[in-house]
C-alpha cells in the first residue's frame, strides 16, 4: 500500500496551464474568461496610469507657469514700489521716500525668503506648521 500527498501552489495573477484546463473542465470557457479579465484588468491598470503620469504632468506644466507669473508681478511690484519711493523723495520728501522705497524692499525679501523656508519644509510639516500657528492665535484671543 503506498500513501501519495500531492501539493500544488501558485502565486501571480493567472493560475497555471494545469489548473486553467482544469477550470475549463468543470465550466466550459472558464479558463478563456480568465485570462480574458486579466488582461482586461491590465489594460485598465495601464491607462489609469497613464492618465495619472498626463495629469502630474500637467500640474508641473502649470506650477512653472504660476511660478513666472509671480516673479514677473513682483518684478513690476518691487520696480512700482522702489520707482515710487525715487519719485516722493525726489519731491521732496526724503523720509517718506526712503520708507516707501524700503518697504518694497523689505516685501520683496520677505517673499524670497518665505518661498524657500516653505520648499525647505514637506508638505506635512508645512501643514503642521499652520496648525501651531492657528493654535497660538487660538490662545492669544483666549480661546
């Protein structure tokens, strides 16, 4: 007398020709249907991400946009504000010139300066960031 214990397993998306037969056996088609939904599944998997790596693409595309746009209206902003604190001082009034001549100095900075500490944070620790903020505005009006 001789006792045989027979073990099969597999691992990946289809099973193997063996068992497919065996699928087909028992219900006609099935193993056609089978490798028909993978392959279905694939091309499904293939163009979300494809549609995913467009839209990324896009929003990259559009951020270097939005980040000229800003450096071209803080130029105009920075030439309005120093140009404009030249002409009161050339006025005649010297003191307010150079108050308004610096205060568009001193914006400019601030910007380039909070731009690169925003960069220089993730987005999680920037987000963290507000909400320390938020809570400190919270106990300042007794709250």
């Amino acid at each position: 007398m001789r006792l045989e214990a027979v073990s099969q397993r597999f691992s990946g998306p289809l099973p193997p020709p063996d068992i497919l037969r065996e699928y087909d056996g028992i219900v006609p088609g099935a193993a056609k249907n089978i490798v028909q939904s993978f392959i279905k599944e694939g091309d499904h998997r293939r163009s979300l991400q494809s549609r995913e790596t467009s839209m990324c693409e896009e929003w990259a595309r559009e951020d270097v946009q939005l980040q000229k746009r800003g450096q071209i209206f803080g130029f105009i902003l920075g030439t309005l504000g120093i140009g404009g604190g030249l002409v009161v001082a050339a006025i005649g009034a010297p003191a307010a010139g150079a108050i308004v001549s610096s205060s568009a100095v001193a914006a400019i900075v601030i910007a380039f300066v909070r731009q690169r500490q925003m960069k220089s944070l993730g987005p999680d620790e920037n987000e963290a960031g507000d909400k320390k903020d938020d809570s400190k505005e919270t106990e300042k009006r007794g709250g």
